[in-house]
C-alpha cells in the first residue's frame, strides 16, 4: 500500500505537549506541526516524509507511532538535547488559550537537512518555521512542483523582509485571519487576500477555524465552509491537521485549480473536524482512510457537491 | 408579473434611518426590517405583502418607492405621530457599531392588523418585533403554511416566555450567533441549535454573517459560506435582507427540506452581499432580478454545486 501511495515532504516540529481543557489534560503528547500534518496527511491517502529535529529524550515508541502513520523518517534528526515541548491551556468553551510554556530545546537550532532520497520530492510543506529556513529547504529541493507554506505572526511582526521574500517561491500559502490582516493592513478578508497574493503565491488558502475558509485561485474568491465540530475536546493541531489533509489531497491530484483545491479543501476540513475530536493526536491515531472517506462523502453530499 | 409572483406575508418595521460609516453618511434613509426584506424577497422572485406602521411624517415618495418594488401595501398602516426613527455609526471596518438614538415613535404601539385579504396569506415572516405580537399575528392568520421567525437579544433577555411560546408554532428560526448563545446557554454553535430545535421550530438558520449560515434541518447539519463581499457600504438591514431573499425563494419552491433550504439560503446570501454594497436600501433598490440570479449561478458553480 505504502508503494502506491503520492509522497509528499513536510518540514516542521515533532514535539512534546501538555495540554489543558476544562475537561481533559495530558503531558507529554506526542504533537508538533510535522507529526499533526503527518497523520492527516495519511489518512488522506499520502505518504509524507518527515523533516524535523527531536532530542534524545525523544521516546522510541514515538518514533514508532510515527513510522506506523506511515511515514517515512529519513529526514527526522535526533540530537543532544531535549525535544521541544509546548504547554497550554483552554478555557471553557475554547474561545482562549494561554501558553504555559515553551522550550525549544534542539527545535532552537534547527537547522532542516533533506536526506538525499527527499531533495526530489515534489510536493513540499514548509510548516510554520523561520522564513530563512523556509526559503533553505527550497535552495535544496531540486524539483519543487507544488510548494506549500504556512506561518505565524512572530514572523510576521520579526521576520517580514524573510516571508516576503519566500512568499513568491510558493504554490499555495496557508494563512490565517489574524496573519493574513497582519500581513496585508487589511481588515476586509476579501481584500487581505487580494493583497497577499500580489506578494507572490499562486494561491491561498486563508483560514478562519470553525467557519472555514476563503480560497484565493485562479482569480477567484471561493468560500468554503468548516465542517461542523459537535465534540470538540482538543483543538491543538487543527491547523496543521487541516493542511496535512490539503496536501495529502493535493499530491495524489496534482491540480492546483479552483476545483482541486476545492476538493483538498473539504478534506482538510474532515480531516480537521476528526483530529479535534481526541486530545493531541489521538484525534487521528488509528481511525482509517474509510472513516475519513464517508465523512468526505457525506458532508459534500450535505453541500450538493458532486464534483 | 406580479400576479404569477408567489406572495409572502412580513410582518416588521418600515423605518427612517441616519447611517454614519467611515466613508458615507445619510439620513431619513428608508429602512427598517420590512424595506430590507421585501426588496430582497421581490428579488428573488416574489410579491411580498407588507404589514407595518408608519407615521403621518413618512414621505409620499417612500410608500411610492416601497410599491414599486413591487410590493402590496395593504397591510401598512398610516398613524398619527412620527415614524420609528433610528440613528447609528459604525467604525472603520465595521467591526462596531453604535447606536446614536433610536425614536420608536408611532411603532412602540404597533398592533399588527393582518386586512382581511392577508389572513389567508400562507407564507409568513415575522420580523423582529415583540414575541406577544408575532403569536398574535399567526393567531390571525388563517392557513399558515411556512412560517418564519427573526428575534433579538432584547427579547431572549427581558421576554424569554413569550418567545419560547411562539417557536412550536415556526417553521423556520433566524437566529445570530449571539442570540443563539444566549438562548440556548451553549457556546458551541452546534449544540447551540441542537437546543434550539429543541424548542420547537421544524429548522433552525443560524447566522454568522460574513461567515455563513448553519442550517439545522431533516436532522442534519449543513454550514453554508457566505458570498464574499470586496466592498462593504453598508451592513445595516443585511439580515433582513438575507431573510427576505431565503423566504422569497421557499415562498416559490415551497420546500423546506436540506436541499430547499440549502438553495434559498444561497439565494439570501447573494442578495445580502447585493444589498451592503449600497447605503440603506440603495444596495438592493435598482438592481434587476437577472443580476440576482446571474450573481447566484457563479457563486454555486464557484462552490460545485449543481442541484
């Protein structure tokens, strides 16, 4: 199965989280963009490899939770040190999160190196790293056909001069409202795209959690709603799950058109709703591609989507 | 024309508005919730029959402008005294909005009185005036076939009993998410209607503005998006305008199942993106119902949906 599957790279955090709801809490959790991304990526139908740095405090059954995805872990470097750990907190009804803390530990110096085997990977999702590290990884890959990125506002505020300069390198930017309003000086989301998309990318996917998205491409404004969370326990990842379904979506496809992108869009948002359903990535960690599938089926017969 | 136009009944208020935005101003502007919706419902193709009040102030060229929609202005009663009068500013990005004054005048004492040629009048809509009198009004009416209800949190908060009397007898709920939240005492949207349902209405529309709508309905679940709007004017009476449009399209199909409901929240969403693009009604006063329906062809073949 593995054989058949499109690959796809991302290159991110394989990290630690506490977590903290008004219901539930954990320490420990396995987490970090890359291994969210991972999960749904594979459920997606891809098989990503892995581009991240962890400690050698890092367990060994983590490091097989992760090739079990399936995911090839060539490009996962383990060095002196610890492996980053992030903790927060929810409130009640989720409307607000506090950081508890964060330690970068070897994620500090992080530095991606792309095994040989992943410089001709085609499909690439640079997540939310420093820009200049970003725009590394695409100084390596020898054959990107489809570049994806997303961000954060730390390097929007600190690094503009970076992300402006990658920002033309990339097929599909992933962003959200607070960025895409930070980025552009626009509070018109309609407008905020626009705007981005003059810095370069082909396309872009602006992200507003529970209500969905706006999708910018081939000169057209397609808003696509968010699948409906009934049980939301753990949010933590939803973003990065959400991608890994686009990309996933994407690598098999090809066609990043307003109709591909719109497909890869509703399986984000499936993909996204099922990974908030459990705390960290048990959300994800053994459902199957058919779970993922009829939810998939269901919700664009619900839209009267046939395409 | 008119006479093959399916009718439909609103009960509300016909209003004189002062509008501030950061870019326009005007006052004595016709509004209220029965002008926003009956020209979004002769939009989409039907001949709304209008009860309201007004006072012995209001202008000869607005009841021509309201009749000309077409509309039927059999149920607008003349009374001595002013017309409800309301002021309000909004802030730059229209994310604020303060109200200046608010001069209820001849409406504080509105008893609808349904002539005798509109108590057989099948489709209704009660805008948001007091619970007590839209109960009495479906008390008037002689075959109520669809009938839809909009409230206000002004309502929810200081008339919760006379509320939750009149929702068994509504087809169908416009509620935003604040009035949602407040009503139900469930911050998640979905659970929010989920309770609502529970109250008694056959389907519930929950509006998140320029985020969309979630549809309650047949026992499922359906998030609509909103159609993006590049050029705010101005927001005020959008969602009445959003209803008038959902209500002139059901008036036609008359189904309101999934797929119904689906299309005529499509339609409203369309006709409510038509209407801010304008100060007052002057969005939606003009406009041809080919634009309206050339309008809603692209957005639903934007989103791949066909039926």
């Amino acid at each position: 199965m593995t054989a058949k599957r499109p690959s796809l790279m991302v290159v991110g955090s394989v990290a630690y989280d506490d977590i903290r709801t008004a219901e539930l809490s954990g320490e420990r959790l396995l987490g970090g963009s890359a291994s969210h991304f991972s999960f749904a990526a594979a459920l997606a139908g891809a098989h990503p490899r892995v581009v991240a740095v962890v400690g050698e405090d890092f367990d060994r059954s983590d490091i097989e939770l992760l090739a079990a995805i399936p995911a090839d872990l060539g490009g996962l470097a383990i060095r002196p040190g610890k492996s980053f750990r992030w903790g927060g907190a929810y409130n009640e009804d989720f409307s607000e999160r506090v950081t508890l803390f964060t330690e970068l530990g070897v994620f500090e110096d992080f530095q991606p190196e792309l095994p040989e085997s992943f410089k001709n990977e085609g499909v690439i999702f640079l997540a939310n790293i420093h820009p200049a590290l970003q725009g590394r990884v695409l100084d390596a890959a020898r054959s990107p056909r489809l570049v994806a990125l997303d961000t954060m506002n730390l390097w929007i505020d600190l690094n503009r001069a970076e992300l402006e300069a990658v920002l033309p390198r990339v097929d599909l930017f992933f962003v959200n409202e607070e960025e895409a309003r930070m980025l552009s000086g626009e509070t018109n989301l309609v407008l905020a795209g626009e705007k981005i998309l003059e810095m370069g990318p082909r396309a872009c996917c602006l992200k507003k959690g529970e209500h969905g998205v706006l999708l910018f491409v081939d000169g057209q404004i397609l808003p696509l709603p968010g699948f409906p969370v009934r049980e939301l326990v753990d949010p933590t990842g939803a973003g990065d799950c959400f991608a890994g379904g686009v990309m996933g979506c994407l690598a098999a496809s090809g066609s990043l058109d307003a109709k591909g992108l719109r497909e890869a869009c509703l399986a984000g948002s499936v993909l996204g709703s099922m990974a908030v359903e459990g705390l960290g990535v048990t959300g994800l960690k053994g459902r199957s591609h058919e779970e993922f599938r009829d939810r998939l089926a269901a919700f664009k017969r619900l839209l009267g989507i046939s395409g």
